[in-house]
C-alpha cells in the first residue's frame, strides 16, 4: 500500500492544485478547540513546537500529497534531532476530516538512524514509520490533520560527526547506489582449509617500487592447497627474448616453504637477497607439480631506489596546488576563498594545497606535508629552483606555509575553504569550476584548529621560518612570530583543568609538538628558556612510555599508541641537537632515547611476522592477531618505517631496517593485493577517489606519486567504504582480515576509504623513505 500511495504521489506531484507553503520563522496557525476536540487552553500551534534553541531548515521543502488542499510545514533541526512539523490548512469554515497521506521530501546530506517517529503533540502518542528512499527522496506515510503533527528523525551527517551511529541497515536503506565489493576465491588451484584470499593465477608477489642492492629482496609465492617445489629464475628484462631463444636469467634459486596463511593457503619465498647488480627485472618460477605460472610484475634493483620514491611523493604536492593554475591538470582555482572577520575585515586565504581527493585545505594534513617536504630538503638537499634560489621541496612547503600564515590570529588557525562541512566532499568536476569559499569568522572556527594541539604546526612553521630566512625574511619573520606565539599558548595549556576535559588524551602530541618548537625555536633564537623547555617535554615524553614499549596518550595510561607518532620524532630531533653537549643530564637523556627506541621497536617487531609480507599489525579486542589493524593504514605504515629506520641508525641493529624496508614495499606493491599504492609506481588499483578523475585527460584518476589510504581490514561482515555524504555506497561482505582495496572499476571510485589520496599518506610516505635510505647509507652499504 504505501508504496502505491508513494508513486501515486509523484505522478500528481507536478499538479498545480498541490500547494507548498514554506516553513517560514514567523508562521503562526492556530488548531481551535472546535476542530481538534480540545479546549482553548491545549492549542497548539506549528511556532509553540519549537522554541530559539531550534534552528530552522529553510533549505528542506515537504510535500504532502493533499490534493485540492493548502497546508503548512517547518523543519526543524538541534544536533542529530531532526523534527518536522505540519498541518492542513482548509479554507475558513471548511470542516477537515483526518486523511492518511505521503510526506517527501529531500534530506539533503543527512542520513536517518532507525525510523522515524511519527508524534501527536495533543494526545502524545506516537509510532515508529517506516519510510521508503527512492529518486533523490525520503516518503513517508503520515496521518494529516487541522491540527499540529510532528515526525521525530535522529540523523547522521560529516557535520554533526555522529555518522558511526549508522547500521549497516540504515545505508542500504537511504543509497543512491550500491556496489559490492567481492571476495577474490576464484583461482587456479582449489584452496586451503581456511583460506579467504587467492589470486585467479599463480604469480609472485613483490615490491613494484624496486629495491636498493643491498635490500632484502623476497617474492611470496601464494600455492593454495598445493604443495609446490622448484626453482625460480630472475630475468633480466633488458635482454630478454622469448622462449625457445636462451633467456637472459642472470640469478636462480630454490623456492622455500613459509608456512600457510589465510592470504594464498600455502606460501613459498623465493628469495633473491643475495642478487645485488642494478637493472629492471622479473621473477619467473619453474615448478615441478604445475605449469601454471605468470611472471612477476618487472621491478628495479638501484641505488637511491628510496629516495627516488621519497621524491615521487614530494612531486604529488604541486598537482594539489590551490589557488592558482597547475598546467595540464587545472586552471586557477578557489582565487577568492576569504574569511569575513567579526570586525568585517576580509581575510584572503586563497592558495596552500587541496588536502586529499576532494578540495578542502584543512591545516593539520598541510602541517606535516610541510614537516616532510622540510625533511627531505634538509636530509636530501635539493638543487634550487631558477628564480628562486631555494629548493623545490622547500618551495612547495612555502605554498602551503603562506596560506596556513594567512588563517592565523588570535590563537586559531582558521582553514578557509567552506562555510558547511556537509559540502565540502561532494563537489566534482575541475576544482575552477567549484565557486569561491567565503565564509564568516564564526564559520571558520567551527573547524578550525585550535590549542591544545596547534604546537606541531608551531613548529612546521619554525622549521619553515629558520629555513626559508636566505630566501625571503617577510615570510621567514611571519612564521617564527606565530610559532613563538602558538609555544606561550601551549605552554600555559594545563590537562587538568575542567576546560580541557575533552582533551586528556591530547598530553603525548602536546609534548611532542613544544618539544619540536623548542629545538626549532632555540636554533634560531638562541634563547635558554628553549632549551630548558625542551628537556622538561623529553622527561615527559619518556615517562609516557610503558615497559613493553608503547606509549600512552595521557597521564591517566588510560589510552595506548602503539604508532610512530610525533612524540618519537621530537626525541631523536632532541638527539640531533644536543646528544653532544658534555652535559650529564643530557647524556642520560641521550641513553634514555635510546632505550625509548629500543623497547619501541622490539614491541611491534613482535608484529611483524603475522604475515610473510611483514607489515606491523596488531591485536583485536579479543586479542586475536590482526594483519590489518589500522584503517587508513599507509599513513601509519610509513610512520612506522621511519621508527624502525630510526631505531636501525640509532642500535644499529639490521632486523629494524630490514622491518623498516618491509613497510615502505608494502605500500608500492609487495601486499596480498598485489598492487602499488603510489599512483604512477608499478601496477595501480585501476582506480581512485579523486575529484581529477572528472578533469579532460586525466579520467584514470593517476595523479603522479600521490600515495592512497591503502588496504583495509574485512570485519568478518559487511564493511562500508563508500561516500556517506552522497550515499553512493561500496560495501563488502568478506572474512575478518580479509584485504579490502577497491580494484573493480576504472578511474573514479566513491571508495574515500581505501583509494583516496591524502596529505598525510604522502608524508608518511616521504618520512619514511627518507630515513630508510638514510639508514640504507649509514650501514656502510654505499
């Protein structure tokens, strides 16, 4: 019935004998006692339902489908309470009996959690409605009468942060699309007991991205419920002729058992660590149980192969210019993006980077892709750009440093690009034709990013400062200012106080982030209380550590970090500048860091062999070992690799650049998905989420180096890695650690939560790389 009733409405829906009457602030209907069987004192009216606390939705018109009959709504909306009233109105002294109709209308970027709740103010009674999705539109079958009703909806949306409410019901339920992400079983063997993942042909799994000569080179070979021997053969693809000429094999070896695994039943290595010449090459395997075999994806062995990455990733940040023309990619864009101040001052806060797929600019992603551009222009000086005298890479962290510069007053970074957060994901299309972000100061601090926590960008600006002060002191003085700034703020931060309640946890990144300012800071300014500072945060810092290894979020120990985070950073920074001072206390500190390395690294090495991929995974809840613990994971993969290198340059111990190396080829190909994760290195998804997919000429979604959020976890049921924002869905229904990446369509995907660029992946990415290349160089190998 109610789906008839639903389409009988739609077809009339154009009749102009349907009248809308807009939920306007002022509107006053008044249901006497005569009509609604209540005395004068129980009226109630469309207005007396909501008070000043309630914000009006003027953006929601409702359609009922009353033929031949005028009526009244109002939207009302206070959080994740959504409630809309609405009444007929027949002509004066007409007699309007109650009559069953279809309410509709459009919910915009909000989601409904459960039914909703259909209430009768007068007599309080209320039921739960069921609702049907279709076309854009949200129908609802309602009781109207002359007198006031309501229907009661609690909503998700990106705004109201809440859309972890949703069940997986509620999605399917309210899509625009759905499309299911599938179990990959198929394949050329029959599969082990246990087995959730196979590959549809027999072909070693290695690292895209190449290796440098002296790496640990292994290929996983994935045997399902055979039992497999033989050779494998590295081919040299610059010589290479086809069978039956002499192949141009230049290292072979015998395959060895590793065991079995939920990834591919059976596994095998071929391990070709000790074949060390540069070139381009391939893994071909001679089996003696099967002929069934495709060579390996090619891969380079060279010097410098991290770097080269490192630089791979650098080079993403200038096609995620904002502001101005990219060539090839995009005209000038978001040109007059402001900030309207209280004191109707207009800020420009024009340029800095597109953070991720879409095109917001939020402070914290530009922060440390400016902390990792400085890094690698620091640690591998790159040649000056014409005209400009500094490095690219320090170039490129200007861009983003003057537009975060531009955002900042009163203690606030303030992020200009949208004015509604609901927004600013589902605009597609080339970045000039979305319009210009102008939004009120009042706006912008709804998410802005303000202490405690604004120390990192502090000191991303220090670094900046102190580095680009050759090139362009305006700029240089600009940064150090607001960094000396942000540092007294943060300093006078105390956790304890009732007005930080929702920030305890924040006490690691806060010392981690004054502990970055202070050695940025002191370098500069050459002033004491820095550096007194600096060791106070150490102290601190250290004393978060538990035995095992991993840290703690805040001073209660209720809330574990076991990722590479800033705070491990700080402190070997810390070693940089001090770990020669002569001093005793420093000295200790110095032992102190050390241990802190140590314990870390050992702690999630215990990680590192879930998988003969390597990655560092983790425990469930239950404590179940987990390949694939981390959501959004290659930004803490590479995070992870930096640690591990660190740890490597600092004990000198071989297994924790061997567990660094692992991380970064994870990314660019070595993985049970067999795919590179850095657009533009080896063998990509096939797709990506990513607004330039709709720009003439780079439809692929391939925006060079860039480097995705990167394989998920299966949670044993339905897993939801699509848009929410426009209810274009991508589930999968797949085992628990099954490895979930979207690879089933070209170009554009709604996937965000796999196969979306981000600014922290890359600088992950970048931090990683570079100081495994920098442990590759001080083991002695080059």
């Amino acid at each position: 019935m109610f789906r008839r009733t639903a389409v009988a409405m739609r077809r009339h829906r154009g009749s102009n004998t349907i009248a809308l009457v807009l939920a306007l602030p002022f509107l006053l209907i008044t249901a006497t006692a005569e009509q609604n069987g209540c005395s004068a004192q129980e009226q109630v009216t469309l207005l007396s339902l909501f008070d000043e606390s309630w914000e009006v939705r003027d953006d929601i018109n409702i359609y009922l489908d009353l033929e031949g009959v005028k009526y009244s709504a109002r939207v009302c909306q206070k959080g994740a309470d959504l409630r809309i009233a609405f009444m007929a109105e027949p002509r004066s002294g007409e007699t309007f009996k109650e009559r069953d109709a279809v309410l509709s209308f459009d919910p915009v970027y909000f989601l409904i959690h459960g039914l909703p709740i259909a209430f009768d103010p007068l007599t309080g009674d209320e039921q739960e409605r069921e609702y049907v999705f279709e076309n854009e539109r949200m129908y609802i079958e309602v009781s109207v009468t002359d007198h006031p009703r309501v229907l009661r909806m609690h909503v998700t949306s990106r705004k109201l942060g809440n859309r972890g409410e949703l069940t997986i019901e509620d999605k399917l339920r309210q899509s625009r699309t759905i499309r299911w992400l599938r179990q990959q079983t198929e394949s050329w063997s029959g599969l082990r007991e246990g087995q959730i993942i196979a590959q549809k042909t027999l072909q070693p799994i290695l690292c895209h991205g190449g290796y440098d000569p002296q790496s640990v080179k292994t290929a996983v070979i994935w045997a399902n419920n055979m039992a497999l021997s033989g050779t494998f053969e590295i081919i040299d693809c610059a010589l290479n002729r086809q069978h039956p000429a002499q192949q141009s094999v230049v290292y072979a070896g015998e395959i060895e058992p590793a065991g079995t695994h939920i990834w591919g039943g059976n596994n095998y290595i071929a391990d070709f660590s000790g074949f060390h010449a540069e070139g381009m090459y391939r893994v071909r395997l001679k089996l003696n149980e099967t002929i069934e075999v495709v060579d390996s994806n090619s891969f380079v062995i060279r010097k410098g192969c991290y770097l080269d990455l490192a630089k791979k990733a650098a080079g993403w940040f200038y096609y995620q210019r904002c502001g101005i023309e990219v060539p090839g990619w995009h005209e000038a864009c978001h040109t007059e993006d402001a900030i309207i101040r209280e004191d109707g001052e207009k800020v420009d806060v024009s340029g800095g980077w597109h953070d991720a797929g879409d095109y917001g600019k939020w402070i914290g992603p530009g922060t440390v892709g400016i902390w990792s551009l400085l890094t690698l222009q620091e640690e591998f000086a790159d040649e000056p750009v014409e005209g400009l005298g500094m490095g690219a890479y320090l170039d490129e962290a200007v861009w983003e440093g003057r537009y975060i510069c531009k955002g900042y007053w009163d203690g606030v970074f303030h992020p200009g690009f949208t004015a509604d957060l609901e927004d600013v994901c589902t605009w597609l299309g080339a970045p000039e034709c979305e319009p210009p972000r102008v939004l009120t100061e009042e706006e912008a601090l709804a998410y802005s990013t303000k202490g405690p926590g604004i120390s990192l960008t502090g000191a991303a600006l220090a670094r900046l400062g102190r580095m680009v002060m050759p090139y362009d002191e305006e700029l240089a003085h600009r940064c150090l200012a607001i960094s000396e700034e942000v540092w007294e703020i943060e300093c006078g931060v105390d956790l304890s106080k009732p007005e930080y309640e929702e920030r305890r946890g924040s006490h690691l990144d806060l010392q981690a982030g004054l502990l970055l300012t202070d050695l940025e800071l002191y370098r500069v300014r050459n002033d004491k209380r820095y550096l007194e500072d600096a060791r106070i945060r150490v102290s601190n810092i250290l004393e978060a550590q538990d035995e095992q290894g991993f840290f703690y979020r805040d001073r209660a120990r209720s809330s574990q970090v076991v990722e590479c985070g800033n705070h491990l950073i700080a402190l070997y920074r810390f070693l940089g500048h001090f770990h020669d001072t002569g001093s005793e206390a420093d000295m200790a500190k110095t032992a102190g860091i050390e241990n802190a390395f140590r314990r870390w690294a050992d702690y999630v090495l215990g990680f590192a062999h879930l998988s003969n991929f390597g990655l560092i995974g983790g425990e469930s809840e239950d404590g179940t070992a987990w390949n694939l613990r981390y959501e959004h994971g290659n930004r803490r993969i590479g995070t992870f690799a930096w640690g591990l290198a660190t740890a490597s340059i600092l004990l000198g111990e071989p297994k924790y650049l061997e567990a660094a190396e692992r991380q970064m080829q994870w990314i660019v190909g070595f993985n049970p998905a067999n795919v590179s994760m850095m657009a533009g290195v080896g063998r990509d998804p096939g797709c990506f989420h990513h607004r330039y997919c709709f720009i003439e000429g780079h439809q692929d979604g391939v925006v060079p180096g860039g480097v995705l959020n990167g394989i998920v976890s299966g949670r044993g049921g339905t897993v939801y890695l699509g848009d929410t924002d426009t209810k274009n869905f991508v589930m999968a229904d797949v085992p628990f650690d099954y490895p979930l990446i979207d690879t089933d369509v070209w170009g554009w995907t709604y996937v965000y939560a796999t196969n979306e660029y981000w600014a922290r992946n890359n600088a992950g990415f970048i931090m990683g790389a570079v100081q495994v290349e920098k442990a590759i160089r001080l083991a002695g190998y080059k």
